[in-house]
C-alpha cells in the first residue's frame, strides 16, 4: 500500500502467516491482510509503537493497540474504509471509525511529499510540503520551545 504523504510504503502480509508472537514495535505495526468473501479486504494490525498519534486531532494509543480495517469496494469507483481500534491501554472500550468513503479519480497521481526543518524567530517547527504546494506545520517539542 503506498501513501502519498511522506511517500510511505505499509506491507499487509497476505500469505495466510499469523502475526509474531513479539512483534517488533514500529510506525505501522504488524499488518496482516485477507479477503472475507468477494467484497470486503480486512486488514488487521498490531505491534505498533507508542510515539505517534491515531490521527491529526492528537487522538493516542498504546503499545497495546490493535487496528482493523475494513475495506470495501460497493462498485467500480467507491472504496469505503472503516477502522475499528481497540486499545485496553488508552480507551475504555473499543471504537469504530466513521467510514470513509473514497471516490476513483483516475487522473490523479500521487505526489511528492516531503518534510524539512524550518526555523523562525517564534518556534521550531516540521514543515510537510507536497508538490501540490499543500503544506502542514508540526511543531517540534524540545529544548528550544517553550
């Protein structure tokens, strides 16, 4: 699976092995693939580091998260994906996701995206840049911020 953003590569392993008994944390997890019938690609996910957030509001997670999703394709230009997270560690009870559904574009490639350290006078802070010209600021947390 490639991601457009920070130009990412996510193995999904679908050769039908379980998932390590002590996976090695990471970024994206452990992630094994299957198809349940003709219509729905079920991904599920763990081995996940605790240094990243499950989304851009800042929502966190554990070590001990576990992520499935679902994804679906209705018909030729529709993939829907739903996430489904449990993680003892940070919530109460596990949660599923809005689905998110994609439309084919079949015009679009993906672009390049890339992060840089940018310093002005006010803070330290990533700038993620696309070639699109999109860009995002995250700000670094460390001795020069306050």
């Amino acid at each position: 699976m490639f991601f457009e953003t920070d130009n990412t590569v996510r193995q999904i392993w679908m050769d039908g092995r379980k998932f390590p008994e002590d996976p090695d944390p990471s970024w994206y997890g452990h992630s094994v693939g299957k198809w349940e019938d003709d219509y729905a690609f079920v991904v599920e996910t763990i081995g996940f580091n605790d240094r990243s957030w499950l989304d851009s509001f800042g929502d966190p997670h554990s070590d001990q998260l576990q992520l499935t999703e679902r994804y679906t394709r209705p018909d030729h230009d529709t993939l829907i994906v739903q996430t489904t997270v449990v993680d003892p560690k940070a919530y109460t009870k596990p949660w599923v996701g809005v689905p998110l559904n994609h439309k084919l574009r079949p015009n679009w490639e993906l672009e390049e995206s890339y992060c840089a350290i940018a310093i002005d006078d006010e803070q330290d802070y990533f700038k993620g840049v696309t070639s699109g010209g999109q860009f995002s600021r995250v700000q670094v947390v460390g001795e020069n911020t306050q």
